[in-house]
C-alpha cells in the first residue's frame, strides 16, 4: 500500500512539474534579434523587441533586463521606466544599476518605488 502510494504521488508531482514552465527558445531567438539590430544601430527596434519579449515570458534573464535598461538610458529615455522595473524584477542590485554611466544619471540616490515594486516580484 504504501509502494502504491509513493507510485501514485510521483507520477502526480512529475505530471504537474510541466505545467507553468514557458518554452524559452522563441525568447532567445529574439535575442539574436535584438543583437543584430543592435549591430545595425536600429536601437528603437532593439527596445521594441525587447519589450515585446518581456511582456511574453513571466522571467527575463538579469543580462538581458541590463541591457535593455542601459539602452534606453542611452537612446530612448521616454521607455527607461519600464526597463528600469523589468532589472528589479529580474535580480539586478541597485548598485548595478546606479553605478552604470548611462542608467546612473536617471537614477535617484537611492531605490524608489519602482525599484521596490519590482524587487516585491523577484
């Protein structure tokens, strides 16, 4: 009985382990994407696919949030805010964050609120 028991669970846990997890090869197909508009100095295209990735996969990697961040503190400032909560989300320290020369400068002294609200979800 209990050999069944053990049975039963294991293939409850190993049929629910599936669920919720997201196929990420899209995610780092666009990547290379955003690398070669990137390389070609399109950095409006770069954010856009950078923000059309983040709103299609629950986690972004830490490198990838840096950067998008870094790029719109560099190019498009009027998008900073939403990169800027994206790095939160993702892990970045506030360090990171304030002592890079691009983001730095559109940084309070220390975290605000959209910093906070995005560590709440890491």
């Amino acid at each position: 009985m209990k050999s069944a028991l053990t049975l039963v669970s294991l293939f409850v846990f190993l049929s629910f382990r599936g669920l919720g997890q997201q196929d990420y090869n899209g995610y780092f197909r666009g990547m290379l994407t955003v690398q070669e508009l990137i390389a070609a100095e399109d950095f409006s295209g770069a954010l856009n696919k950078y923000k059309q990735l983040f709103s299609q996969y629950d986690r972004v990697f830490a490198s990838d949030a840096f950067n998008a961040c870094q790029l719109a503190a560099f190019s498009d400032t009027a998008s900073f805010s939403y990169f800027y909560y994206h790095c939160a989300r993702a892990g970045v320290p506030w360090k990171t964050l304030s002592e890079n020369r691009f983001i730095g400068l559109h940084l309070p002294l220390s975290p605000d609120s959209v910093y906070l609200a995005g560590r709440k979800i890491f």
